[in-house]
C-alpha cells in the first residue's frame, strides 16, 4: 500500500497547503518509476504554477530530484567543490574562462556539463572545437584528474536526475514550464546530484534569457538561494544582464578564441567582468580568499602572470586535446569565408536582441534546432558594435563567419534586431543585484 492517494496530494496542493517532505517524496518516486500517471502529475504541476510552494517544499522536491538516480561522489578531491551555473544566454563564454581561471587559484574545479540545445553549443561543443579533446572520463579518472590538476570537464552523466528529465519534458508540453519553484528545484537538484558544495549562480535577465525581467530573474534567484540554505549547500546568485549578447563571439571555435583572449587578459570588457565577479564569488566559497576584494585580486595576477591560461593549456592537454592552440588560436576550426554585415543607418547603437542574433548564429550552422543536429563549429558571428556605440551607415554591425556565401538570412536577422536611434543611450548595467543566504 502506497503511504498517500496522489490524488490527495493534488487536491491538498490545489489547495494552496503546505506539503510534507514525505508527500513530495511520494510524488517524486512514483512519478519516476511510473506508478503515478502523467495525468496526475501534470495536474499536480498546474497546481504548484498557481499555488507556489514554500522554500522548505521547494528543498524537499530539489532532494527528491537529485537523489533520483546517480549522484557524483567527489569527496575524494580535497578541497571545496565550487560549481557555477548560467541560467543560458546567447554567446555566454563564461564556463570555459572560469574553469581555469578559478582553478588557478586553487579551488577545485570537478565540471560537469552539457550539450547545447540552441544558438550555439554548450560547453561540450565548445570544448570540441579543440582538436582531440574528448569529455569521456570515467568518474574514478575525473576524480583524480581533479586531484592532480584542480579541474577537468566531463559530459553529463546519463542517469542524473531521471526524476527532472520526466518531469521537464511533461512541464514542456503542459505549459508549466516557467514556474519559478520548479525552475529553481529543477536546477538546484542536477548540480546537488553533481556533487557541489558550494554553488555560485549566474541568473541572467533581459531578452536573450530564459527570465525576461530583472524581477523574474530576482524571484528566480532568491528561490534557489533559499534552496541552498535549505539543503545545505552554500548558494549565492548574480543577477547579470542579457539584453546583448555578453562579449563578442557567438559560436563554437570564435568563443573558444574569446576565452583564450580572456585568459590573456585582452578580453572584452563585459565578459572579462562578469568572470571577475563570479570568479571572485567562486575563490570566497571555495575557501581560497577571505573576502571578494581579496579574491578579485588574485583572479587578476593568474591572468596576468599566465597562469589561468597555462592551466587551461594542461586541461586540454590531459583531455586529448591540442594545447598548442592557447598559444596559437589559428589551429582552431575556421570559416572559410568572413563577411561584413554593414550598417543600413548612422546613429547609435540602442537595442540589440540578443535572441534574435542566436538565432542568425544558428542558420549559419552554430547551434542545434533539434537534439540531432550536427553543428558546424567554425561559424558564427562576431559582433563589432555593443549597445551605445556609435555607428556610421555602412561600417560593419558584426563578420560573419561561414562556410557558404549564401548568409543573406542571417545578414538580415543581424541588420534588423541591432536598432540604430538617433540618440545615444547609455549601455546597460552588466551586474544587477547579489543575493546571499
Ligand atoms: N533550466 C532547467 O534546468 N530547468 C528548468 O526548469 C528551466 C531551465
Ligand atoms: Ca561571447
């Protein structure tokens, strides 16, 4: 005999009660192992869309979640596992410089990542731009890679979080995916089931993020944070923009050239920061700086010295790749042909739809639009102009590169979603509000 009748769970819910850990648990296992109906649980799912649920319901669902299936072990890496996570944005490099950058300042970086499914890859795909380099440890060699070297990269496991992977796809076709608690649990439980202790995440806002407002991306951020605190894991959120796309490069190859540059210390200005500011986060949980000013200081001199760009060097290098590229990125994957997509006016830069140039980056080949795309590596666009630069009519917006000349849709999405006004407008604040335990 079950412990509870599902249907009163959903009742008690659409109810707007408060769940016990036992009731969500039941939930959460019958839903996975198939003796509650999707019927039942999408009822249940509209239920939480309309009534919310209380921060301790929200921790009860993300362990359930992330003790659905394997969890990662990395008590075997000394230290304090700090992971980081975007909530996704558009040309968002940020993973592949922090990994290094962070691990060179000594905390251990045991990184677990996915494919993308959308405008350009996700850091898998851009790691493979990287001639030989493959994310196929097993979890003993990953462990003791992180030991060795502080960090290593591996694909995601394919049994983490059954529980989230069912219950996404039904929030997918139920229209009960933008719930704030079940983003933020669905979330908390994969890198919970990864094994961090220490979570620093990077909530983004505006039109290229998955949180269209700054207050959405709060809610969603606190939520998560509250859900740390819950479970014991140290959280804390930034809140970072994505009314551009962050940086230059939209595209495998391009990005991993973006966050060589980085590394070298000549990156942009709103990517560099943003790095800085995560970065420094990650060095203050890890244990490895006592304050952020601290932290910051000593993320600066890894770059300066050479260091945080040595060590991704040592990464590629013991993944199969060709470490010869973080000296010389010509040995990436290169478009054959590059093309100027010229300004239609002059003025000034004030609106650029980060979405929207995704998607011309993806119609040259960089990103997926189904699961079994392959993606061109090579390509993408890298843009010239960020909002509040001036522009004459005829300098270039943005290169494209290709490998067809034939670019004439995405020329027309790029020229149509970088607004040019008559006025200058100041560029957008990069970093919005923190939010700690
Ligand atoms: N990303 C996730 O991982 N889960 C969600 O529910 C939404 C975005
Ligand atoms: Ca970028």
């Amino acid at each position: 005999m079950a412990l509870f009748r599902m249907v009163d769970v959903i009742e008690k819910k659409r109810n707007g009660e408060v769940l016990s850990k036992e009731e969500i648990t039941f939930f959460v296992n019958g839903y996975t192992d198939g003796t509650i109906p999707d019927y039942q649980a999408s009822a249940f799912l509209m239920a939480i869309y309309f009534t919310g649920m209380t921060a301790e319901e929200q921790g009860h669902l993300t362990m359930a979640m992330a003790e659905s299936g394997d969890q990662i072990d990395l008590s075997a890496i000394e230290g304090i596992k700090v992971d980081k996570h975007s909530t996704g944005g558009v040309g968002d490099t940020t993973t592949l410089i922090l990994v290094p950058l962070v691990a060179a300042c000594g905390v251990p970086v045991a990184k677990m990542s996915g494919r993308g499914l959308g405008h350009t890859g996700g850091t898998l795909d851009k790691l493979e731009a990287i001639d030989g380099f493959h994310i196929e440890l097993t979890e003993a060699q990953f462990v003791k890679q992180v030991n060795d070297l502080k960090l290593a990269v591996i694909g995601q496991s394919g049994n983490l979080t059954p529980a989230d992977k069912k219950l996404y796809a039904l929030r997918d076709v139920t229209a009960t995916v933008d719930s704030i608690p079940l983003i933020a649990s669905s979330i908390m439980s994969k890198k919970i089931a990864a094994g961090a202790n220490a979570i620093v995440l990077d909530v983004k806002t505006g039109d290229g993020a998955f949180m269209k407002t700054a207050a959405d991306a709060k809610a969603l951020a606190e939520s998560m944070v509250a859900i740390g605190k819950q479970v014991g894991r140290n959280t804390m959120a930034v809140i970072s923009d994505m009314s551009q796309p962050l940086g230059f490069a939209i595209g495998n190859a391009l990005e991993v050239r973006e966050a060589i540059a980085t590394l070298q210390g000549q990156g942009p200005e709103d990517l560099t920061e943003l790095c800085l500011v995560l970065g420094s986060k990650m060095v203050v949980a890890g244990g490895k700086a006592d304050s952020i000013d601290e932290a910051r200081a000593m993320l600066k001199a890894v770059i300066a010295d050479g260091s945080a760009l040595e060590l991704f060097g040592k990464l590629i290098e013991a993944q199969g790749g060709n470490a010869k590229i973080i000296h010389n990125p010509s040995l990436l994957p290169t478009a054959n042909y590059q093309i100027e997509v010229p300004a239609l006016a002059s003025g000034y830069v004030t609106k650029m739809e980060a979405d929207d140039l995704g998607v011309a980056a993806m119609l040259l080949g960089a990103g997926r639009a189904t699961k079994e795309d392959e993606i061109d590596l090579a390509v993408g666009i890298v843009l010239k102009k960020k909002i509040g630069d001036a522009v004459q009519q005829g300098e270039p917006l943005a290169i494209i590169h290709a490998n067809t000349q034939d670019v004439e849709q995405s020329m027309a999405l790029i020229q149509k979603h970088i607004a040019i006004g008559s006025e200058a407008v100041a560029s957008p604040l990069l970093i919005g509000e923190m939010i700690t335990g």
